[in-house]
C-alpha cells in the first residue's frame, strides 16, 4: 500500500497520467462525436477530410525536418527559443514549397483542387501545435498540453458541426482547420513564453543551433516522412482510383477500430518500453518475457476479431446510422490491420532500446515498398473489388509486423548471447 501511495506522489507518474488522461478522455470525445457527424456529412465529405488529413500529416512528418523533436534538449532557454524560431521558418519554407507543388499541372493534383491552400494552413497548424505542446513539455506545463486534447476534440466537432449549413462537403476539412487553431491558440496562452527573446534571436544563433543538432534532419526526417507515408499511403492513393464516397467508408471504419487500438496500444508502449529498458540495464533475459507480452497481446487482438466479425455490422447501424452500411464490410477486412496495430508495440519499444534505428530505417523502406507495390498492382490491373483490396492490404501489413517481430527476437537472442 505504501509503495501505491509513494508511486502516486511521483512526479514522474502524475506528468504520464495527466497527458494519459487528457489524450484519453479527448480519443473518446472524439469517437462519441462521430454518430453525430455521420447523420449530417455525407460519405463524400468524409472522403475529402480523409484524403485533406493524409496529406497534411505526411507534409508535418518532414516539414520541420525534425528540429522541433530537440526543442526539449538544450540546456539554456535561449538555444530551445533559436531552436522553435529556425523551426517555424523552415517549416513555412517547406510548406508554401509543397502547397506551390500542389498547385502544378499534374493530373495526380487535381484530386485536391481547391484545397491546396487549406492544406498549408492545416501543416502550418498543425506543426505549431506540436511545437507548443514540446515547448510545455519542456517547461514542464503538462496540464495545459492534456486541456489542450481535449479542447482541440469539442472545438473541431462544434466547428465541424456548425459548418454543414454552409460547406456541406468542406465543412469536415474547415471545421477541423478551426479546430485545430483554437487548440494551438490555447497552447501559446498557456505556455511560458517571452517573445523578446524570440524576435531577437538572430541568424548566427539559428544557424549554431542547426549545425548543433544536425542529426535530426540528417538522420530523422527521412525514417519519419518514409513511416508517414507508409501509414498514408492507401489513402493517398485511393485519391486517385476510387471515388470519395468509398474513402469516406473507408477513413470512417479505420477510426472505429483505429482509434481505440491507438489509445490501447499508445499507453502499453510507454509501460513496455521501461520494463524492457529496466531488464536490459540489469542483463535479465528478455525473450521469453517478450513472446508473453506477443502472445498476450494477439490473444486480445483475436477476442476484438472475433467480435468485430459477428457483429460489425450491428455496431456500425446502431453507432453510424444505416446509410453507412458498407463500413461495417470494411471493418471485417481492416481486421488483420486491428491485429498487426495491436502486436506492433513490443517491436517498437525493443527498436529503442536495443538501438535498432539502422534495421528501423531499412525495415521502413520495404515496408513502404512492399505496400505500394500490392496497393498499385490490385489498382493497376482491377485484379479485385475494392473491399478485397482493403483485405488484401490488411493481411500484407500484418505479414510485415510478424516479419518485423521476427527478425527483432532474433537480434534480441543474438544480443543476449
């Protein structure tokens, strides 16, 4: 009893549970949210934020070319504020590059006209509220970056909402631009910040602080882009082969199962990665507490299948309204995606520990290959109807987390020997 106590009065302990708590309350508004979206929205407009949101989450993967990940590092204020500030301008340099690209005459862009300029303000945002949350991280304010969650959540639902009277297919895409906004807004009010020392950081110091953690961009930004677009990539390119009413289906079952999923495995990460970490540092052997923690994990992976495949559709009637039947299919053939999201998190952890970020990057690299390569080919050649395409790419996701589980045990065995 004394030990829960002393673990509760940890500070380190209260910083996780805030941002636990904050991201988990604001995954199950936005989830409660979504019966109330679907009955206003059509399947369409649901394909364009599918498609807006893919876009804008690969370009923030390497917009900033990861200067942002060392906010939290420098010993002196002074370099993080050269840090933030050299940041902010390189991702506006990257982004009005991508939006100007977005805009050539290339018949792949059409998909997104009249949503390039949204797309930059949605990075720009997007980007900014990232920064704010480091920065709180950095100085500690992690009450304000745990309201923030769940501020952004009530603020892009009730602009979402608000919105259909006079966007009806935008509406989805504006409303969560606003959203984000009022979020990122919350965060600069909150956070400890002197804009003085901002506005008067010079070149030569952005500069010195670019040279100082060179690494970041060098070493990161390609991995992070390359894992972004793999996660992106059906979306990315079903813009281009199937109508949005069909992406709309299939962005609405991916977050039905997606987000639950993420909240789960999210927070089992961090517990794994320091179990994992504390066996290593004592030289305790690791494999057969991995395969538990494997094994485990698709055991419950299965009992969510087996639900999903019974009563899917059910759910999605009662939870989505009758007009979105057809996601219930999609959730059937996303389930071998369910389970490789589910049994992914040890693989991650031992990445990190073990030092993996060579193997990380390769593993990436065919893992987008692998990928583009199934997806474009059952496009292609129109080998199958779209819902077989959906399982198809499932079954090839999880064939690579067990690939990837494999080769990380065995590395593991090699290291513990």
């Amino acid at each position: 009893m004394s030990k829960l106590k002393r673990l509760f009065k940890n500070n380190f302990f209260k910083n996780v549970a805030k941002l636990a708590t904050g991201t988990a309350i604001a995954q199950a508004l936005a989830l409660a949210f979504i019966p109330i979206l679907t009955r206003v929205y059509s399947q369409e407009a649901f394909g364009i934020l599918a498609a807006f949101t893919a876009v804008v989450t690969f370009i923030s993967s390497f917009a900033t070319l990861k200067y942002d990940t060392a906010l939290v590092l420098p010993k002196e204020d002074k370099d993080a504020y050269s840090l933030l500030k050299l940041s902010n301008i390189v991702t506006l340099i990257i982004t009005i590059i991508c939006v100007l690209i977005m805009f050539l005459p290339v018949s792949y862009f059409k998909e997104y006209q009249g949503l390039q300029i949204l797309i930059g303000i949605g990075v720009l945002l997007s980007v900014n509220y990232n920064n704010s949350a480091l920065w709180n991280i950095r100085f500690k304010h992690f009450n304000s970056t745990s309201i923030s969650k769940v501020v952004q959540s009530i603020a892009v639902f009730a602009f979402q909402y608000l919105l259909y009277s006079f966007y009806d297919l935008k509406g989805l895409v504006i409303g969560n631009v606003l959203g984000i906004s009022i979020a990122g807004l919350y965060l600069i009010l909150t956070r400890k910040f002197d804009w003085q020392i901002y506005r008067a950081i010079s070149k030569n110091e952005m500069l010195s602080q670019a040279k100082r953690y060179i690494d970041f961009p060098k070493y990161f930004t390609l991995s992070n882009a390359i894992l972004s677009l793999s996660s992106s990539l059906p979306i990315l390119l079903f813009v281009k082969f199937i109508p949005l009413a069909q992406i709309g289906l299939y962005g609405i079952a991916l977050k039905v199962i997606g987000q639950p999923v993420t909240l789960i495995s999210t927070s089992l990460r961090s517990v794994i990665l320091g179990d994992m970490a504390e066996k290593r540092n004592n030289n305790k052997s690791i494999i057969k507490w991995y395969l538990k923690i494997f094994f485990g994990l698709f055991g419950v992976s299965v009992v969510a299948a087996i639900i999903l495949l019974f009563f899917s559709d059910f759910i999605v009637s009662i939870f989505l309204g009758e007009d979105w039947g057809q996601a219930g299919l999609y959730i059937k053939m996303l389930i071998p995606l369910l389970i490789s999201m589910m049994i992914a998190s040890p693989g991650t952890a031992a990445v990190r520990v073990f030092e993996m970020q060579k193997y990380s990057l390769k593993y990436s690299i065919v893992s987008l290959v692998v990928k583009a390569i199934t997806l474009l080919t059952l496009f292609v050649y129109e080998i199958v109807e779209f819902e077989y395409v959906i399982l198809i790419y499932s079954f090839v996701n999880l064939a690579l987390v067990l690939a990837n589980n494999s080769i990380i045990l065995f590395k593991i065995r090699a290291y513990e020997k």
